[in-house]
C-alpha cells in the first residue's frame, strides 16, 4: 500500500491547477527554454555525455507528467534544443506516478521514479546512461559565485538535508512498500553468477 499524503486536498488542488489553469503558450516555452539551457549546462561539464548524445543527433524525446509535456531534440553538439511541436518522437518517457506528494517521497529516499517507457530502444539506453551518470556538480557551480569554502559549506548542508530527507521518508509508513513498487518498476542490472558463498 502506498503512503498517503499528510495533504491530500493539495493533491486535488494540484489536479485541479493543472486541468483548469492553463499558462500562456509563452509563459510554458519560456520555462522549457531555461529548463534546456540548465540541462546543457550540466551536459556541458561531461564529454562524455556530450559524445553518446552528439551520436543521437535528431533523435528526439517526449517527457510527459500529468498535462505537461516536453519535447527535446539532440543536437550535433551533444546538447540539447526544444524539438518543434510537430516533430514525431522517438522516444516517449512518460511519469506514471500522478501525486507529486509520492514523487518528492521517492526522490528524497534516491529512487527512481516509475516511467512507462516507449520508443527506440538504442536510445532509452543511452538517454538511461545520461540519466544514471551525469550529475550536476551545483558546489562547483557556487564556488565561482561565492568562493570555494562558502560554496563548501553550502554544500556539506544540502548533503545533510538530503540524508535527513532520506532517513525521515525510509521511516514513513508505507516506505518500504513505495521502494518494492519502485523496484518492479526498475529492473535491477545483472550480475554475472559469482563463486558459491563458502
């Protein structure tokens, strides 16, 4: 059994939002743009990430969350553009999980979130690799704005928010439902048989 959230009306008002308020066309491009610059500016700090994408050039990716989609193309720099609305995608990645309450659940104990995955499958191995090896480095990204012991700082505190996040979201009731779902969800990557355990 899943946990339930403390609040559930924000999980109606949440659906509501998003099925009665809709932003202006301008207002969601604008978000998406800032949303590709971010993602190429982590990109840009790993060249090998950049080299596995630069071969999947035109290749493009649908994310999909509730009513929200995003639509992002690969280009021969091994970054990232905003596809046209029109282009067909060879890869649609789309969140199963509808409450953002079982999302933030999952993110603060470091699980993957349940994706219906659905497309070419070359590519949802290599956007599965970008995924599971590229990380944002936000400490050295702060150190050029604030110096490196502030940066630090900054850093040994969110690191402890995190693990705090984690411990308090294993103890909910329900967690260790939440992670076997999640698990059978994600497959678990094999493991060549090792010697018999003496």
């Amino acid at each position: 059994m899943a946990t339930q959230s403390p609040f559930p009306f924000l999980d109606g008002l949440f659906r509501q939002i998003s099925n009665g308020l809709k932003p202006p066309a301008w207002v969601v491009e604008e978000v998406q743009r800032r949303l590709v610059l971010m993602l190429n500016h982590v990109l840009m700090q790993e060249p090998e990430a950049q080299a596995r994408l630069a071969r999947q050039t035109g290749r493009v990716v649908e994310a999909q969350w509730r009513g929200f989609s995003m639509r992002v193309v690969a280009t021969p720099a091994g970054l990232l553009d905003l596809a046209a609305p029109v282009a067909t995608p060879d890869l649609n990645l789309t969140l199963t999980e509808e409450s953002p309450w079982q999302l933030a659940q999952a993110a603060a104990r470091g699980d993957k979130p349940p994706v219906r995955i659905a497309g070419d499958v070359q590519f949802a191995a290599e956007v599965n690799w970008l995924v599971d090896h590229v990380r944002w480095d936000l400490e050295e990204d702060l150190s050029r704005l604030i110096g490196d012991a502030p940066a630090h700082a900054v850093g040994e505190a969110m690191r402890r928010m995190t693990q705090a996040l984690r411990k308090f979201a294993s103890g909910m009731p329900g967690a260790a439902a939440g992670a076997q779902a999640a698990a059978a969800v994600t497959p678990a990557p094999s493991s060549p048989p090792g010697p018999p355990a003496a």
